[in-house]
C-alpha cells in the first residue's frame, strides 16, 4: 500500500505544469519593449494557444520543462534558450 502511495506522488509531481496563461504573462512581459517579438506574443489568447500546441507536440513533461525554464526567465534571449532546448530534445 504505502509504494502505491509514492508512485501516485511522483506521478503527479511529474505531470503538474504551470497553466499557459502564467507563461504567457511573462512572455508578454518580457518582449513588451521588443520590436521584434514573436506575432503569437500579440494576445494572450494567441500565445495560450500556441503553448497548448508546444503541449501536445512534447508532451506534458516537454511542456513543463519549458514552461518552468519561461517563468524563471527574465531576458528575450532566456525565453528564446528555452525554447531552442526543448525544440532540441524533441527532435
């Protein structure tokens, strides 16, 4: 019983992502003096919208990864890194 325990917690410690709409605040927030910002970086709705495609395209392991390594970032070039690392290990 108590290993059942400890694999329902690592379960759900691997699976828990931050919700788009916080990445996507800092996103926004970050590029918001940019003249060369990403175009799914002009609405919220947008951006909420590409990161649950970046979800079903990594999984929700990719998904988090980036999602963490995004709301730790504070430049355009750490949120750019970001993704480039995660594009990298889908590949």
């Amino acid at each position: 019983m108590r290993s059942i325990f400890f694999i329902v917690l690592a379960l759900s410690f691997v699976s828990c992502a931050p919700k788009p709409d916080a990445a996507c605040d800092q996103l926004i927030q970050i590029y918001s003096d940019s003249s060369t910002k990403p175009a799914h970086l002009n609405t919220s709705d947008l951006c909420i919208k590409v990161l649950n495609g970046y979800k079903q395209r990594w999984g929700v392991n990719g998904y988090r990864r980036y999602t963490d390594c995004v709301l730790q970032a504070s430049t355009q070039y750490q949120a750019q890194t970001c993704l480039v690392k995660e594009k990298k290990r889908s590949e």
